[in-house]
C-alpha cells in the first residue's frame, strides 16, 4: 500500500484546483459595441479569455476586474481575421484599456488609443501688448 505523504496530498490538492478552475473558465466574444459595453466592467475569474473581433472598433473604456492565477491567467486577446481591434476612449476617459489591483492577465493584439483630453479648467486666453 502506498503512503501519502503531505506533499503527495498538497500537490494533489493543487492540481485539482487549477483542474477545476479551468473547468470553470469562460470565453468571451467581443463583437459589438453592446457586448463591450456590457463585459467593460464585469469581473472575471481565472482562466477566462475575452476576445475582441478583429477589425472592430469600440468607443469607452475597458476597465474589467478579478485575478488570474500563475496556472489560468485571464487572457484579453483578438479572434476572427483583420485589423486588430480599437478601443477609442475619445478623451473622455482615463484610459482605454484600465487594469487596477489585478494580477495574471495577459494582453495581446489590442490598438488602444485616447486622443488629447483637456484634464484642467478651460486655457485662458494670454495675449501679448506691444
């Protein structure tokens, strides 16, 4: 009969758990600017991926949450063939893309721009007198 040992049983113990975690992953598409809007802020669990439609583009923020772990990172990645996509703040936004207190993401194949935005008062007009 073979003896477990504590290491036997912890190693077991993790396998199983990144087993199940993957298990429970989820997958999701990115097509319109209804389904960005309605993922932008969700939070996601380990091992999920979310995939933007090539050539599309989206107008906001995509600022998710949650934690990946070393073994199911969350992946935010492209699908479909094309440009990659955009994601345009338009300036009215921190970011396009806003990743806080996250760990174990990994990010590829995303144009993501916010052209200039004024963050002070309006400028004060200064003219010179000669």
């Amino acid at each position: 009969m073979m003896k477990l040992t504590r290491f036997h049983l912890l190693t077991t113990f993790v396998f199983l758990l990144s087993f199940s975690t993957l298990l429970h992953a989820a997958k999701y598409h990115i097509a319109s600017q209804d389904d960005f809007d309605r993922l932008k802020t969700s939070q996601f669990l380990a091992g999920d991926q979310i995939l933007f439609k090539r050539g599309s583009r989206f107008i906001g923020m995509f600022a998710p949450t949650g934690q990946g772990t070393p073994q199911a990172p969350i992946l935010i990645s492209t699908y479909g063939k094309g440009n990659r996509p955009i994601i345009n703040a338009k300036g009215k936004h921190e970011a396009g893309l806003l990743l806080l207190n996250i760990s174990f993401w990994e990010i590829n194949g995303l144009e993501i721009t916010n052209p200039y935005k004024n963050l002070g008062p309006e400028p004060v007009p200064y003219f010179l007198e000669y």
